[in-house]
C-alpha cells in the first residue's frame, strides 16, 4: 500500500501529487482500487465509498492528469495551455453529483458516494481553486526533482518546499553535507 500525504492546502493538488517525480522518475501512486480507496479515506472525502474498479483507477488517473496540467497552465499563463479535452474532461466531471451528506440526530454527519462522485468533488475544487484569488498563492516544491503542488499560506508568501518531511529536510540536509564538505576542502 502506498503512502500518501496531504500537505498541499486543497484536495485537488493532494491528488495531483499521486504521481511523484514527473520529470524524472515517474512515480505511479494510484495503481490499484485499493489505492484510491486508500486515497480518499485519507483525504477524508468520504466516509462510505463504493468500491472502487479499475475503471475507476483509469479515470482517476485521467481526471488527476487534467487536474495538474490545469493547474500549472494557470501557474505559467500563456506559456501552456491545458488542452481542450483536459479542460471538458473537468468540466464534465464537475458537473456530476457529488457525495451525499447524512446528518444524525446526534448531529454525527457522514458522506457517502461512488469513486466518481469524488472526482466529481475534486473536478469542482479544480475549477473553484483556479478562479479564486487563492490560485495566486499555488506554488511548486523548490526541490528540483518534486512536482508537488501547493498553497503557501506562510505568513511571508516563503514557503518552498511541499513539506518538510517530503522534500524540506532532505534538501535543506544535502546542503549542509555541501557546505561541510566545501569546508572541509579549505
């Protein structure tokens, strides 16, 4: 079972962030229906999913690609554009219902829904993040070889790394081990 985190500050960019090392070592997270399941049950999206297919995988897959490449156009501006298909693709699955919510006399709420309610769920929160003024605030990790996206909500905008744990310390550790060993050299 994979491990996933969530530190992107929206449920659209944890998704994005199911498939590590873009650039270099390509790291597929969600290979299986387990894994979605393990996906959402960790995003709390959910409490009573449907099981998901790998059917449901695929288009999970698909609809996080659109998600990324959505979300970095908007980053960059002009200089890429989502394609028409990743854009309907969000549109189409924004539209779909979303889960349902159950409210308990004990005031105990709990979700429940199918895998494409979810997408549906993380199609929306795409689009609202990409016309909200939060999209200003959409970074990508400092480290070289992460593509994780995220929201610095830092007080100074200073936020570089996607997490500490992730890519922070191990960069921040690399560089002493640099500067020690130039040191040394002197």
């Amino acid at each position: 079972m994979n491990e996933f985190v969530y530190v992107s500050g929206r449920h659209c960019l944890d998704f994005a962030g199911t498939i590590l090392w873009r650039r270099t070592l390509r790291t597929e997270l969600l290979e299986k229906p387990e894994d979605l399941r393990h996906w959402v049950d960790g995003a709390n999206l959910c409490d009573e999913m449907d099981p998901p297919s790998s059917d449901s995988v695929a288009d999970a897959q698909h609809l996080r690609e659109a998600i990324y490449s959505a979300v970095t156009a908007s980053l960059t501006g002009s200089a890429h554009r989502a394609t028409q298909d990743e854009v309907s693709l969000l549109n189409i699955t924004a539209r779909g219902p979303l889960p349902s919510l159950t409210l308990s006399r004990e005031r105990d709420t709990t979700s429940a829904g199918s895998p494409d309610n979810v997408l549906s769920l993380l199609a929306r929160d795409t689009i609202e993040l990409i016309g909200s003024a939060e999209m200003t605030k959409v970074k990508e990790c400092s480290n070289p070889d992460c593509t994780r996206l995220f929201v610095d909500l830092s007080r100074g905008f200073s936020r570089r790394w996607c997490g500490m744990a992730e890519c922070g310390n191990r960069i921040k550790a690399a560089d002493y081990r640099r500067r020690k060993k130039l040191q040394s050299i002197d």
